[in-house]
C-alpha cells in the first residue's frame, strides 16, 4: 500500500508540476506582449460586435501604430480581467463593454488563465468561476491582429432570432451589476497603468434597439457608462452621424465590412482622440444602420 | 457525481483512504462505509430518488428471503411475481408510461377517435434500469435455486448500490458480485496499479475521444437537414466512435475503481468493433447486458433450440426488448430490430460461433478477408446507430437517405482532422492490445519503463488539455 501510494503521490506530482511550467512558460512567451513592441501600439478589448467591427489592419494603416485585438464572440468579464492583466503599462486602450457582454447569462470566457485575475472573481465571488476556468484549460493566443469581418449584404442575416435577445435583455440581467463592479474594477487597473481609453459603443439594428429601450436593465447599463466617466478627471461624448444609403448591418447585432470599414475611418481618423487628457466615448448613431 | 468531475476526484480518493485505512479491520464497517458512500453518490444526482433505491432494495431483500422460506411452490411463485411485477412496474412508470400513453392515442387517433392522453411529468431516476436488473437477476437466481438469500441487508444493499457500477453497470450477477462483497478483501498492489491505468483509459476514452465527437455528432446530427451524404457518413462515425468511447469509457472507470477498492466487475466491452460478424460484435459489446438478456429471456424462451421459427422469434424478442430497455422511443425499437435482422443470418447458417477467438491472434496485421469482415461489420451498426441517435423515425430515415446520395462522393463540409487522428491513436492502442482486458494492461517486463510512463504521461496530459466543459455519460439516460 505504502508503494502504492507513494508512487501514485509522485506520479501526480510530476504531472501537477509539468502542466504547471507549461502553464507558465506559455503566459509568459507567448501572451505577453513585451514592453517595446507596446509602445507604439493599440489594444483593443470587445465582444463579437468589436471584433466585427473594426478592420484592424485599417486601424494600423491609419494610426501607423501596431493593433492587438482581443476582442471574441461571446467575451465576458472574465476575459476583460485578463485582458486588462496583460496589457502593458502606458497603452493605448480600445474599449467596448456591450449591453451584452454585461447583460448575458452565460460568457465563453476564454482568456487565459493568468492567476491575478482568478484571485479578482474569487474576491468579487463571480460566479461562473468554475466554468470560466475549465474553458481555459486549453490555452489560446489572446490577440490577433487580422480582421475578421462579416461580408456585405443587401439583405440582413437573421443568425439569432429576436426572442434570443429579448430573453436576454428581460430576463437574464440577475448578475449584471455584479459583472459591472468587476468591470469597473478592470477600468481602474487600466487607468492605474497609465493606459490611454477610448470607449466604443456600436450600434444595434433598428429591431433590436426597440427591446433594449424596453428592457428592464437599459436604464442600470445606461448608468453604468456614465459611471465609467466619472472616473475619468476629462471626457468628451463624441457621437458619430454616419450617413449612407448602404446596409451596415450584417445581422441584428454585428457590422458588416462595409460599416466596420466606414467606421473604423470616422473613429481612428479623429486627431484628438489619443490625445493624453481627454478620454473619449464614440457613440455611433444607429439611424443608419438597418 | 459524474466520474470525470472534480467532485468524483475528490470524493473517490476519501472514500478509498478511508476504505483501505479507518475501516479496514472488519468486513461489515467497510461494507457500511460502502454503502453509505454509494448512497451519498446517488443521493448527489438527485436525493429525492434514493428512496426508490431503498425501496427497490427492500422489497428484493425481503422477496428473496420469503421465497427461500416458502414451503410450498404458490407462496413461492407469489413473492418472486410480487418482486417482478413491482420491480418492472417501477420501470413501467418512470421510465415507459408517457411512451405507451402517447403511442395508444396515436393509434387511436389513427383510427378516427380524438383522445387526450394523460401525460405526467415526470424525471427519469438515474441508474434505474441498471439497478432494477441487479434486484430482478438476485431474485430470479434464488427461484432458480441458484442461490441462496443473503441474511445481511448492508450486503445485499451494497450488491444493488455498490457506487461504481449504480448509475451505469456494469449490470452485475448475485453470483459473481455478492461473494466478493462477503469475504474479506485484501489490498494488492497489482490489481490496484491495473484498476488505475483502467481509470485513466477510461478518462482518455471519455474526455478526449467521446466528448469531442460529440460536438461534431451532435452538429451533423441536429442539422442533418443541410448537410451533403459524406458529411451525414462522418457524423455517423463519429456518433458510433462516440458512443463506444463515452460508455466503455465509464465501464473502464467503474471497473477501475473497484478493483481498487479489491472488488473484480463484470467486464462490459471487449474492443467491439474490431468484430468480424454481428454476433461477434454482440459478444463484445454491453457484454453485461446481453449476457443478462440471454441469461433471464432468450434461453428462458428456448433459446437457439427448436427449429427456426422459434429462432427467429426468440432473436428478435430478445433485440426488441434489449432496444426498449434503452429507451421509450420507437428508434431504440427500430435499432433493436434491425440489429435482429443483422444477427439472424449468421444464426440460420449456424455461423454465429465462427469467430470466438481475438481477430488476428498472434499477428499484427489482420488478413484482408478479416478487414472486409471488421469493416463490413462496423457500417452495418454505424446504420443502426443511426436510429439509436436520430429524434424519431423519420428523422433516421430521412438521414439515411442522405448518406445513401450521390452527395456522399462530394467533399465533406466538416472534417474534424485533429479529433479523427485522436480516435486513430485510440483504435491503434486498442489493436495491439486487443488481447488484454484494456488498452493499458502492459506487459512490464516487455515495455521499456520510459516508454510506459511516457504513455501515462501523455494521455494525462490530454485529458487536462481536453478537460472542458463536462459532458454527461450517454447511458446516464437509460
């Protein structure tokens, strides 16, 4: 029995180390971005709809800077959380927290596992805790820096029926603000890092924006970015009036590439937007978008 | 508790240290400390269904003793009806009524009359098949007089609920289990060295190979609709790789678990599907199962004596009711049949004794004439898989019609390289062990100890690097 258990002691042991220092080295090279490559860089931090949104390597020609996107369908507080980890200090920081990623039940959550962050949820007592952390047992890249656009259409693609977000936006708000608190938290540790923020709400097609304003938890989200401002000493509420006869939308919540591209250029073409005092919040217009 | 949960990794190595060290002294505190383990599993699916287990394990209990005390053959015949009827009547209604209800409407309305049937809601408990047939072979073994009633409730309790095969078998026999369960046990290292690699197969079987199919099965499946022949050819693969992997998988880990606990299970898989005819496959596969329905209702019926009508229709009793105790859906049926209908022509030729030995015995590669035999073998219950897995009839049906389309010979829309080349590693593993009782009962003498602890290592390592979202055992439903 003695042996028995010995070796089975060690066997675990050696397993729990390896996968341990595969862990770590794999944090370390391959997700950190090293502190040269960050200077002259922008990050970006979204759900599905940032990452249908903006055409990164426009950004890059625009801005002449390097883009690292993490921006994921389905991405969640878990993700910001990591995200706002890796980030060096003194970047530039794109952000979109959706009504979505605050409001969804349940979030895919696939950043990483760097242990600050975990220690964070398990302070905040988040509660897809567990879940989030066996998403992300098979580590991924966190950034990319190819777009990944949705094609032109003239008529809308309907991949998630309407009553998908109704039950969203009526019903599954129970865990928003705490989703929120751990948002903010995230917001800080940016602003702690000296990071440059830009937020970036997209629009929603027509359709939708009817059940949001009915939604019960509009007003709680609504709040909430202005909350994010407040903790800013200087901020600017920039509104972008897009005028075009062309769909922009390729489904009920996500640009396709003729709106990402319109709106990548009237976002990143402004001057003042990295200017070092000003935090900016670009809300796009949503009468054109059906 | 599923076995590949992080409440099973912490709950079996207490139960384990406890077995082997607190109450190791005597026999009946390990069986209690057993027995309240296997209730306190149990009661994690769902507490309110451990009463039934009681109950069930009462009534076997008390029926077993009073046939055995019954002086007179009516008294005899009445307990083991009593047990019968009650155990199946159990069954009936958690698991059949809402079938039969709604089948016997649909017939009605068929016939122009309108009906309302009274449907109940209600959830299926889990393991109930499985337990209902350990009470039912205790009890009709003792009317046999095959046995003797046991005298000691903690251990008949422990045979019905013993916590590794509750939920999902293996189905065991009074015979075989009960005099482990009485006798003292001693710790061996061997066996408990083995009942671990048979975990670990078993963890690979379901986490890397199963559940990874899965996703793509479920995928083709569900949307059968818009996908061409090749794809709903590789959907039924993957489903027949999947089912294979996720139940041997937890058999692997049940019989695993208590051989290190001192106690040897029924084994329940024999790598089917390197099966060169349909009886072969049968022999292999749900072992426990089929050796259960042959045991207390084919040979019962006459088995394979008589002339061949009554083969005929004892095979596809025996394959109908083998597909109902699965589930009530008429797809289990209709599997059932089928399988009956690919097993009647090696019984009539009297040829389904032809392959009793291991394919290949004694040489690496097996002989053309074997490879045309597994392949054939393995398309005819990849179609009735089909029926296994579909929603209904049609569904199956209307699936089938799309393999059998010019569209299987176009290029699959989904094509899962990276989970095909796992399920190659399993089935390469399988083959060069197919004489062992699992896939990593090495010959350490044979093995250089490097290579061998490199194989552990590896599959440990793909079971964390496929560790997910946890996926429920196929068989959790029956």
């Amino acid at each position: 029995m003695k042996n028995f258990l010995l070796k089975l002691f060690l066997f675990i042991s050696i397993v729990t180390i390896s996968i341990l220092t595969f862990y770590f080295y794999y944090e370390y090279r391959f997700r950190e971005i090293s502190y040269k490559e960050s200077l002259n860089s922008i990050f970006i931090w979204g759900d599905s709809q940032a990452k249908a949104g903006f055409d990164l390597e426009k950004i890059s020609k625009i801005t002449g800077r390097n883009v690292y996107s993490a921006a994921k369908g389905g991405a969640g507080v878990y993700d910001f959380l990591v995200f706002t980890e890796i980030v060096p200090d003194n970047s530039v920081v794109v952000l979109s927290i959706s009504q979505l990623a605050q409001l969804r039940g349940r979030d895919k959550n696939t950043g990483g596992i760097p242990f600050k962050s975990i220690y964070q949820l398990v302070v905040n007592h988040f509660e897809d805790l567990l879940p989030s952390i066996r998403n992300n047992l098979q580590p991924k890249e966190l950034f990319t820096s190819s777009s990944a656009l949705y094609p032109y259409r003239d008529t809308i693609t309907f991949h998630e029926p309407i009553s998908k977000f109704q039950e969203i936006y009526f019903t599954n708000g129970s865990q928003y603000q705490e989703k929120q608190k751990l948002f903010t938290y995230g917001i800080k540790r940016l602003i702690d890092k000296r990071c440059k923020l830009v937020f970036v709400e997209f629009p929603f097609h027509p359709l939708l924006v009817d059940v949001i304003i009915k939604s019960p938890f509009n007003v709680g989200t609504k709040r909430f970015n202005k909350d994010i401002l407040k903790l800013f000493p200087k901020s600017q509420y920039d509104t972008l009036n897009i005028t075009t006869k062309k769909r922009m939308m390729y489904d009920l919540t996500h640009l396709n590439e003729f709106g990402a591209k319109l709106i990548t250029d009237s976002i990143f073409e402004t001057d003042s937007l990295f200017s070092k005092q000003t935090v900016h919040w670009v809300v796009i217009n949503g009468g054109v978008c059906e | 508790m599923l076995f590949n949960s992080i409440g099973f990794a912490i709950f079996f190595p207490i139960v384990f240290l406890l077995y082997w060290f607190a109450f190791n002294k005597k026999l009946q505190s390990q069986n209690i400390l057993l027995l309240v383990a296997s209730y306190f599993f149990y009661g994690s699916w769902d507490y309110r269904f451990l009463f039934l287990l009681v109950f069930s394990t009462l009534l076997d209990y008390f029926t077993g003793l009073k046939m055995y005390e019954s002086e007179n053959r009516r008294k005899k015949l009445f307990w083991f009806w009593l047990s019968v009827s009650v155990n199946l009547g159990f069954l009936g209604v958690f698991k059949y009524y809402n079938f039969f209800i709604s089948s016997f409407s649909d017939a009605l309305t068929g016939f122009g009359f309108q009906v309302n049937p009274w449907t109940i809601k209600v959830i299926l408990p889990v393991g109930i098949s499985f337990y209902t047939f350990h009470g039912l072979s205790y009890v009709i073994d003792i009317y046999y007089g095959k046995i003797k009633p046991v005298k000691n409730f903690v251990e008949y309790s422990v045979f019905v609920s013993f916590f590794p095969l509750l939920v999902a078998g293996p189905i065991e026999r009074a015979t075989h289990l009960l005099p482990q369960i009485q006798r003292e046990r001693q710790f061996d290292y061997q066996k408990a060295t083995d009942g671990l690699k048979q975990i670990l197969w078993g963890l690979f079987k379901k986490i890397v190979i199963a559940d990874n199919c899965a996703q793509y099965a479920n995928q083709i499946f569900n949307n059968s609709a818009s996908f061409g022949g090749s794809t709903l050819a590789i959907g039924a693969v993957l489903f027949a790789v999947q089912i294979y992997a996720d139940f041997s998988g937890y058999s692997d880990i049940a019989l695993g678990a208590s051989r290190l606990l001192g106690i040897e299970l029924l084994r329940n898989f024999a790598f089917p599907y390197f099966s060169r005819d349909i009886a072969e496959f049968w022999r292999r596969w749900h072992i426990s199962l089929s050796s259960w329905f042959r045991d207390y209702l084919y040979i019962p019926l006459g088995g394979s004596k008589g002339g061949n009508w009554m083969k005929i229709r004892n095979t596809f009793i025996i394959f109908i009711v083998s597909g109902f105790w699965h589930g009530a859906n008429w797809t289990f049926i209709v599997w059932g049949a089928l399988n009956a209908l690919y097993f009647l022509p090696v019984l009539l030729l009297n040829k389904n004794r032809i392959n009793l030995e291991i394919v290949a015995i004694g040489k690496f590669f097996p002989s053309f004439r074997d490879i045309i035999n597994i392949g054939l073998t393995f398309i005819l219950t990849c179609i009735a898989w089909v029926f296994f897995r579909s929603i209904d009839i049609h569904h199956a049906i209307n699936y089938l019609k799309g393999v059998f389309s010019k569209s299987i010979f176009s290029k699959p829309e989904i094509f899962p390289k990276q989970i095909l080349f796992l399920v190659l590693i399993l089935f390469s593993v399988e083959w060069i062990q197919r004489s062992k009782q699992h896939a990593l009962q090495f010959d350490s003498k044979n093995l250089n100890p490097v290579l061998r602890w490199g194989i552990y290592y590896t599959i440990f390592f793909l079971i964390f690097w496929y560790f997910g979202t946890q996926q429920e055992f196929i068989y959790f439903q029956f």
